[in-house]
C-alpha cells in the first residue's frame, strides 16, 4: 500500500534536491583547495645519476624505508612536489610506491631525477 500524502498537506516546505546541492557544493570546494595545495610547485632538486637512484631505492626496498621521489623535467624552473611512499617493488622500467594514503602509484624509473630517504620522527606519523 502506497501512502502518497499531497504537498499541501506537508507539515513543512521541503525544497526536495536542494537541500543537498550546499553538501556537494562544500565537498567540491574542499577538493579544489587540497588540490591546490597539493599541486603548488616546487625548485627542482640537485639531478642524481641512475645509480645513485637506484642505490637509495634498492636501499629503501630492503630495509623497508619511506622515500621521497621528484620526477619530470622542470619547467620554468618549477617542478611538482615529491611523490612519497615506501618502494614495494619495481618490474621492468617501473617502481611501484605505497602511498601514505595506502594506494599504489607505479613510476617510470626513466622519469626520477632525484631521490631521497626520509626518516619520520615517529613512525605511526606515515599513516
């Protein structure tokens, strides 16, 4: 049995979708802001050679230490912020990170200008 009670006899002016249109409005402007933010460019590093790269990444897989990696070529002398995470593996060209976050993000070890380990002060502080 459907119970369709009509407008009129509401107990209150329900504005139906609108109510929820401030929620997303606040959820998409709190994403831009951290993307923002999260995006600000950076100075490049000093470049590393390839075997000073991968020492510090063979270095961090074994002994299960958190890096930060800057890739890409600057432009204007700018460059986005490091990327950091544990190393979990590499296959091939790639180097597979987890995030603080808990995902995965792979890297073209072609693309890494510099590496570099980073040791917390706390280590619950990487969650």
């Amino acid at each position: 049995m459907e119970n369709n009670v009509p407008r009129e006899k509401w107990l209150y002016p329900d504005r139906c979708m609108k109510k929820w249109l401030g929620w997303i409005l606040s959820d998409h402007s709190a994403y831009m802001e951290e993307a923002a933010i999260s995006e600000q460019p950076v100075l490049p590093k000093p470049e590393q050679t390839q075997e000073t790269i991968n020492g510090v990444l063979e270095d961090a897989w074994q002994n299960s230490k958190i890096v930060a990696v800057q890739i890409g070529t600057p432009y204007d002398d700018l460059l986005l912020p490091d990327i950091e995470g544990a190393v979990i593996g590499h296959w091939d060209d790639q180097v597979y990170l987890q995030l603080k976050t808990g995902e995965m993000k792979s890297i073209n070890a072609a693309e890494i200008r510099n590496v570099q380990l980073l040791n917390p002060d706390r280590w619950w502080a990487l969650v």
